[in-house]
C-alpha cells in the first residue's frame, strides 16, 4: 500500500461535510495533496507549527462540533503524542474514523536525515516500540482493525464509516515513501526535488 492510494481509498468515503483532521509529518503533508474534499474549511491541520499530537483533539473537536464524523489522518509517531485522549472518544462515542499511516519511523525527520544527512539515522526508527495499535484502540474500548492489503484497508473503511464511535485503523506503509515535491534546506525554487535517485 502507498500513501497515495491509501488516502485515495478513504477518499471514496468521505461525505460533503467529513471534517479531516491530521497530526504533523509525512501523512500530513500526503493528505493535503491527495484528499479529494467536497466543500472549503473541512480540512484541520496546524500547517506548518509542528505540533504533533495536534490531530486527536482537532479530530474530536471536528466530530462534536459538527455533528458529522470526522477523520483523523495520523502516523504512528505524531498519534503516540496525545493517544491517551482516545478515551476522551470512546467515553463520548464521538463518531470518528482514524487513518494511522504506520511506517515505524518518524517518517519527515527521516526522510531529512535521509536526503541531507548522508542517513545518519538519530532516533527516527519507532520499530523497537512494538506497539500494537490495534489491541490498544481496543483496550480504551475502541473498534479497530489492521489493513496490510488495499482489499482489508476496503473491508475496514466500510466497517469504520458504518460504527457510530471511535474506530482506528492500522495502515502498514513502507517507511521509504517519501513526501514529494521538497524543497532543501535554505534551498530556492531552482532547487526542488521532485524525485529521488536522479
């Protein structure tokens, strides 16, 4: 699974007022390029603060202020900040969805130590944790399931869209995806990459 058709995939899903929440990092940056949204002021992101843990609240607070369910597109890294509030959803049964795009790293400060740090890795690979996201959603008294194939992310999207709480689901990605177009550090226009490799 891509990042790309991934968030295609949700997209099939989204009603004309789904209010889409994100954390901070890579998922953030793929969903303001890929998500097809119906009307203006439904997507909620802190843009460019960095403030990890952000999208739980927004996700929520989109839900209960809207009277719609709301999606929340989130990483492993920037969820582990302030998942704690997922029983602030369950207590509530705020009608959300949660699409955690899980590549095991902190994937935008990777991607930069990959790109112009010559991949001196420093603290960036979330693998040793182990968590289970799943078991844990299901532990606060969430529903979840794991997607590892477009065919299970399908089943779960449709499972999600139909439960009247809180429901998270696990996307395995591969923690090599970068966000494209970027531009480097100190760089200008002239300096855009567009690809890797070349």
């Amino acid at each position: 699974m891509t990042p790309r058709n991934v968030i295609t995939a949700l997209n099939r899903h989204l009603g004309p007022n789904t209010p889409v929440a994100t954390d901070v990092g890579q998922h953030q940056m793929w969903a303001a390029q890929y998500l097809n949204l119906k009307k203006s002021r439904r997507f909620i992101s802190s843009g460019g603060l960095g403030t990890m843990g952000f999208g739980m609240g927004a996700a929520i607070g989109s839900a209960m202020g809207t009277g719609e369910r709301s999606v929340l597109v989130t990483g492993d890294g920037s969820f582990g900040m302030n998942l704690n509030e997922m029983a602030t959803a369950v207590v509530n049964r705020v009608p959300m969805v949660i699409l955690l795009l899980n590549n095991g790293v902190l994937g935008m400060v990777r991607q930069w130590q990959t790109l112009f740090f010559d991949k001196h890795y420093s603290n960036t690979m979330l693998t040793d944790r182990q968590t289970d996201f799943v078991k844990l959603a299901e532990a606060f008294g969430a529903r979840a399931s794991r997607a590892l194939t477009l065919e299970e992310l399908e089943q779960a999207l449709t499972e999600a869209f139909a439960w009247d709480g809180p429901y998270l689901i696990d996307c395995a990605i591969d923690k090599d995806e970068f966000v494209l177009p970027m531009l480097p550090p100190g760089g200008s226009m002239d300096d855009i990459i567009v690809r890797i490799g070349d």
